[in-house]
C-alpha cells in the first residue's frame, strides 16, 4: 500500500501538532502557568488558575487524541479547531490588556501573535481532514 505525499504531510503535521498541544498543556501545569494566567480575560468569572489547570487538561487529552486516534478524526480535528477558536478570547485579552507573557512583552508582539491563531485553526483541520467534513464529506 502506497500513501500519498499529501497523507504522509498530514500525518506529521497533525503528529507534531498533538505534540505541541501536549507540551502546551504540561506547560499549563507547571512551568508556565503564570503565564497561561495572564492571558484568561478577567469576565471569565472563574479563577484564572482553575481555569488554566482545566485548560491545560483539555489540551493533553486533544494532543493524544491527535496523535494515537484514527476513527473519526475529522470530528477530533473539528473539535480541536474548535478548542483554538475558543480560547483565543484571551489572546485578545492579553493584547487588549498589555499583560506581558510568553516572551510577548509588547503591543506589537501581543498583536502578531492574534494572527498565529487561525493558523492553529487551519492545521487542526487540515491535519484531520477535517476540511472535507466541513464540506460534507462524511468519509472524511
């Protein structure tokens, strides 16, 4: 069985995506949950450590998900696209209020970052195919 270049791309793509969601998530945990803090918007209305303890759970679980899941992975990529769509009120946030982490400690940093998130977005759902159950596919 011969896969095509365009899978094999995927397949890493969405592999290393898993990993990076991974150590996103342990970052939540430990090293940099400082910084995680910093960027949960204050009407978020509940504390900022639960949320990105939580948070951080929510992410290890999608990077494994990514990288050991097969069937229905449209719908895990959907949700993973999702997950970047919802948590990017704070990356807003931490542009809007000037709250230095992540080595972002100006407006300019703060606001290129805003345009990182719909890349995340767009690899999600590259990476799963999930482009073509946006479409209608339901092989996919």
């Amino acid at each position: 069985m011969t896969i095509a270049r365009s899978d094999r791309a995927r397949s890493v793509a969405r592999v290393v995506l898993g990993i990076g969601l991974i150590f996103a998530g342990i970052g939540h945990l430990t090293f940099a949950r400082t910084d995680f803090q910093a960027q949960v918007p204050d009407w978020v209305g509940i504390d900022k450590n639960v949320v990105v303890i939580v948070s951080g759970f929510v992410e290890i679980s999608l990077g494994v998900a990514l990288i050991v899941v097969r069937r229905h992975r449209a719908l895990l990529g959907l949700a993973v696209g999702l997950f970047f769509i919802a948590v990017f009120p704070g990356n807003i946030s931490q542009f809007i209020d000037g709250h230095d982490a992540f080595g972002l400690h100006s407006d300019a940093a703060r606001r290129a970052r805003l345009f990182f998130q719909p890349v995340l977005v767009a690899w999600a759902w590259w990476s799963t195919n999930a482009f073509d159950r946006l479409r209608g596919d339901r092989s996919a």
